[in-house]
C-alpha cells in the first residue's frame, strides 16, 4: 500500500504540548479509498519529532475511521490515542475537530 501526505502542520518549537489552530481541507473519495483492500476507510494521523541538525523522529500514529465519522455525524470533536513504534500504547492523544461531508 502506498501512502500521501495529504496535509502537514506548522512544527511548533520547544513546546511539549502543542495546539495548533489550522484547517486542513481533505476531500477523500469513499468509494475509490482503499477500493479492494479488504481494509477499512482511513487514514493515519503521525506524530513526528521535527530535528535541526538531524533526521526527524518517528514519534507514532493514530488511524481515523471513515465509518466512524458517518456514523457519528454530529459529533465534530474525536479524541484518538498516539500509540508508539516502540512499546505500542498510548503516548499522548488528539483531539481533533473531524466532519463527514457527504
């Protein structure tokens, strides 16, 4: 499977909890993403250690359910764990404004 970025936030420096105030605008075909994969519409949202000097840090991911989004059209906020490469549990969280357009 091949993976896009399909949005990227500012890198906010020295800040152990970041909040950003942007929209990132995604139009996501339901019928054509991930068409034949067997898996669930989605997509990962990562977290990413931003380095001067040196290679950015793969810090984890977390993974939004399209379904999820349809089925709860009113709820706008979505609070999705960070899960870690390393030990695989939760580092920290999102909470992120998400809606399904139709």
């Amino acid at each position: 499977m091949t993976s896009r970025i399909l949005g990227r936030t500012k890198v906010m420096i020295d800040e152990d909890n970041p909040i950003w105030s942007e929209v990132h605008l995604v139009s996501l075909d339901e019928n054509r993403f991930l068409k034949g994969t067997g898996m669930e519409p989605g997509f990962n949202l990562e977290v990413w250690d931003a380095d001067e000097y040196s290679k950015d840090d793969f810090i984890g991911f977390t993974n939004v359910d399209i379904k999820e989004l349809k089925e709860n059209p009113r709820k706008i906020f979505h609070k999705y764990d960070i899960i870690g490469v390393t030990f695989l549990f939760p580092l920290g969280f999102f909470t992120l404004p998400l809606i399904f357009f139709r």
